[in-house]
C-alpha cells in the first residue's frame, strides 16, 4: 500500500496492520509520554524554573559556576516525578513488548529521564539521556542509583569522595556511547518505528527516525500537536490513549 493510501484509511487501524507485519520495531518516546502522569515536557511551561532555562539550567557551564542551583533543579524534578505515576501509554507499551518479543525485535529507546518506563515494568529500555535516578563521581564517572528527593549537603561519591552530578547529559556533552551504538543499530535495521510524545527536533533521537525512513521504514507518530518527526501515519492525539488503541 502506497504511503498516500495509508494516510486515508483509519491511522489507528492502518498503525496496527504496520506493526503487525513488522519484524524489527524500534519504539522512541519522548517527554510527551510522560505529561500525562503530570511530568511537565520541556517544550512547554515546564521549561523553565527560577526564570531561568532547561537549556541554561541542563549544562555543565552552570554546574560548575553554580552545582546547588542545579542540583535543586533536579531535585525538584525528583519530587515531582516521584509523586508520578506511569499512564496507560507505558503500560500498553510494556505489555505488549513483553510479548511480542517472544516472536518480534522490538526495542525501546526513550529520551526520557523520569524512570517511568521502568515502574511500569518495560522489560528493556535504552535511556538517551541518562537517569534522574543516578548520581555520578565528577572525578572518575562511575555511577550509582540515588533515590534522595532533598540535599541538606550537595552529595559526594562513595568511590572517591569528589562531588557528584546528576547523570544525566547535559547540552554541549557527548552522548553515552553504549546507548548510542545500540539504539543507532535498532534504527538501522527496523521496518516500523512508533514515535510518541516527542517534538522530534532533538538529535540524535530525530536522526534515528530520519534513518529509519531513509532505508524503507514505516514511521508511526503519536502526538497532539503538530511536531518535526517525518511520519507516514500521525496519529494526533494524547499517547495515554492512542498508545493502548494501537497495541491493543
Ligand atoms: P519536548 O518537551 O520538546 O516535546 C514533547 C512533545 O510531546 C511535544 O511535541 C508535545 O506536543 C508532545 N506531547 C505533549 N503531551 C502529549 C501527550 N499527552 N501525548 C503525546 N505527546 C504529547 O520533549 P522531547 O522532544 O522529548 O533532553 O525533548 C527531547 C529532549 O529535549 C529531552 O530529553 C531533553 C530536552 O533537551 C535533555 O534534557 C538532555
């Protein structure tokens, strides 16, 4: 079926026949996913804080001159993600991988920070961009999980009591390496990509999609608004719904 056609039928039904006939998926959600457990997006008024920018406030520029501003950044971004909980859309979405894995690839690469893929019980997520939930030593880069939602004293690591920073990647900072090799692998080799709640202009994830399409696959989008992500079927809607719908 050409692209033109899909686009008229039911995109609902028309994005469960591509995954269903898919072999390798690579599923990527962004914060978009997350705003209806009342994780604010970026993009949107949860971008700034203190009247200053996620940017300003997510690099290491700032950490240096000023580590207590953006530790409470963080741990404000703890807190609230802490009294989150995963919507409909992470779990269909670990559900259904759970499944369809005994007979499909399917792999799971999120930008997302907050961890709630994995309350939700996804059996296997690649995370871009770090974890909210994990401290790293600036000195030597190892990493541990941190659960603390209040700093009275900026933390210090175990291994060599340097001071540590959220592990997360911060603007300006290379990708982690692993993460990247394997989701840039998932992309190259999948027929169908399910994108949902991102903007799509944040590389590398953008670039996945963009390759993805490039050698032949099917590119589902699931979002409310209009965003950047070169679709053969946009779903316009919020992913607590649509997501279930597809993978039901
Ligand atoms: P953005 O905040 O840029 O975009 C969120 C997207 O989710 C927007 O396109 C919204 O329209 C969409 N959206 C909002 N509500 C939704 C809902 N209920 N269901 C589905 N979609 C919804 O977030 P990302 O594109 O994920 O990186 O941003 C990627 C990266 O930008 C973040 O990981 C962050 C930031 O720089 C770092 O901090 C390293």
């Amino acid at each position: 079926m050409s692209c033109a056609a899909m686009q008229e039928q039911n995109p609902i039904v028309e994005a469960r026949s591509v995954l269903a006939s898919a072999r390798r998926i690579l599923v990527l959600t962004g914060a978009g996913i997350s705003a209806e457990s009342g994780v604010p997006t970026f993009r949107g008024e949860g971008g700034y804080w203190r009247n200053k920018s996620y940017q300003e406030l997510a690099s290491p520029v700032t950490f240096k001159r000023d580590p207590r501003l953006v530790w409470d950044w963080y741990l404000m971004r703890r807190q609230t993600v802490n009294d989150c909980r995963p919507n409909a859309a992470h779990v269909a979405l670990a559900k259904w991988t759970e499944i369809a894995r005994w007979t499909r690839d399917v792999q799971l690469v999120t930008q997302n920070v907050d961890g709630l893929h994995e309350s939700a019980g996804h059996p296997d997520v690649i995370r871009l961009h770090g974890s909210l939930w994990r401290n790293q030593c600036t000195r030597c880069g190892k990493e541990r999980e941190e659960k603390s939602l209040n700093y009275g004293q900026l933390p210090v690591s175990p291994c060599c009591g340097a001071l540590e920073r959220p592990a997360i990647v911060w603007f300006g900072e290379a990708m982690p390496t692993k993460p990247m090799a394997m989701a840039y692998l998932t992309c190259l080799a999948c027929d169908a990509v399910l994108v949902v709640g991102t903007s799509g202009i944040v590389m590398p994830a953008a670039e996945f999609v963009i390759n993805a399409k490039k050698r032949g696959a099917i590119i589902i989008d699931v979002n409310p608004d209009d965003d950047a992500v070169p679709a053969h079927i946009k779903l316009r809607g919020q992913a607590a719904t649509l997501v279930p719908a597809i993978l039901a």
